[in-house]
C-alpha cells in the first residue's frame, strides 16, 4: 500500500491521537518480532488503518506495553496490539513480498532480489496460511501489471484489479461481515491506486512511464475529474464502514474516513501544483 489511508491530527482530540499513535507503534512491533528490522521498514498508515479497523469489529482484546526502540532510543513508546495487529504485519509482508516481485520482473530491482531472498521463507508460511489472500495479491498484481504493459487506460478496470487484491486483504475471516469489509476495501483500494497515480502524474509522464491518467490530463476539468472521482470511490468505501457495528475507536475511524483521506489528497494536489510551477 501507499500509506494515504491516515488520520488528520489536527481534527482530533489528543487522547485519540496518543491511542492511534499505540495503534501505529504496535504494528511495527508486531513487525519488528515477526520478520526483523526488514519487517519494521514496511511499516504503512493503510495498515495501521486496518489494524484499528478490525480490532474495533471484533471488539479485540488488546495488549499494551511501553518501550523504547530504535526510532525513539531515548523515549519509551505505547505499543497497542491484538491479535489482528498479527494478521495486519502477516498482511503487509504479502503485499509488499509481491510489489518487490513486481520491481525486480519490471527492472531487475537489486533491493528487490535481496529482500525476496531474506523473506522467502516466511512468505511460504503466510501463503499456507493465508491462500486466499496470497492468490488474490499475486494474480491481480499480475493482471495489473500486464494491463499497465498495454497501456490500458480504463480507469475502473485498473483501479479494480488494486481495489480486489485490497477487498481479499480487508477480509482476515469469512463471516457475517465479510461482504461489507470486501466491498469497503474494494472502494478504498480504488481510491488508492487512483490517488497514488495522480500524485505521480508528472513523474511517470517525464520518465516515460504508464499512469492510467495519462489520456485524461489535458482536460480542462481534470483535477475536478480526479476528486470527483476520488470522491465516489470513498463515498462508495464508508457507506459500507457505516454498516459495521463499530463502537471502540470510531471517532479515529470517522477521522481517517472522512477527513484524513482528504488531507492526503490536499497535500498532493499541492504538491502537483508546485512542481508544475
């Protein structure tokens, strides 16, 4: 993932903010037991996103402890995790195992190659322990590389193959809210990919490179087509978050959801707008 799925300070209370930091610092612990200091350089928001998201559903009992660590060596950290800060790192290392492939088929990636050998074990574990997301991340990653090598510019069928790999990843179980978490993470998978190629619009363009927005951006309308369409994909995301009986952390949820996201998009646009400048 691309870390774009994260709170807006600013529009919360400080208790939430500490909490939502635990949340962040648990996970790269959980990281940092689970696969080493190589696991704690993929530390994401997205992730952090999903870890409270799941953790408040399934009213998870969560641990806490403080510790220093090698970011903050001289200050001891909350650390907030349960048992879907576990299926969240698990998830992370498939997801980033699986973009690594991705670079070195693309270019013969040398970080790429390292990390693939250093992790190859542990990837044979999380894929007999999670086959279907395994399957779901590597086939349409494939599919998505193979629609970026011919240069198809269909927005929803791009943006779909990312928005289906995250759908299986927002579903740590099939039960009575499986088709909400599916749907919910379809959209915000969706409103990723599409956020993630606008912010690399200009880069992409200079290097040659494929970006699905690339016919679209001489339009006179195009930033207002980009956040209109952005806007439908979370509109369609927290419809179905609304349908999940979230009691626990709601208000970090609703700011990530409603406000986070935005401040996110905000900062490349900006972003976008200096470097044409």
């Amino acid at each position: 993932m691309f870390g774009y799925i994260t709170v807006n300070q600013d529009e919360l209370k400080m208790k939430d903010v500490r909490r939502y930091k635990s949340y962040y610092c648990g996970l790269c612990r959980e990281l940092g037991i689970r696969y080493g200091n190589i696991g704690r350089l993929t530390l994401n928001y997205d992730m952090t996103f999903l870890t409270i998201l799941l953790s408040a559903l399934y009213e998870t009992p969560m641990q806490t402890e403080k510790k220093r660590c090698v970011p903050h060596p001289l200050t001891k950290q909350e650390m907030l995790y349960g048992k879907y800060t576990g299926y969240t790192a698990d998830m992370n290392m498939l997801l980033i195992w699986y973009k690594m492939a991705d670079d070195v088929a693309d270019d013969g990636s040398v970080k790429g190659r390292a990390f693939m050998k250093a992790k190859k074990s542990d990837i044979e574990k999380l894929k007999e322990a999670y086959p279907r997301q395994a399957e779901a991340i590597e086939t349409k990653l494939k599919k998505l590389a193979d629609a970026e090598f011919a240069n198809i510019h269909d927005l929803d069928y791009v943006s779909g193959l990312f928005g289906d790999m995250t759908a299986e990843v927002f579903v740590a179980k099939e039960d009575e809210w499986s088709d909400e978490l599916r749907r919910m993470g379809f959209y915000l998978g969706k409103f990723i990919y599409l956020l993630d190629a606008y912010e690399d619009l200009e880069k992409d363009e200079k290097n040659g490179e494929y970006n699905p927005w690339e016919t679209m951006k001489g339009r006179k309308d195009f930033d207002a087509l980009v956040e209109n369409t952005l806007t439908m994909m979370i509109a369609e995301s927290a419809k179905e978050f609304e349908k999940l009986p979230i009691l626990a952390d709601v208000d970090i949820l609703r700011n990530i959801m409603y406000s986070g996201v935005w401040s996110k998009y905000e900062a490349v646009k900006k972003k976008r707008e200096e470097g044409r400048k």
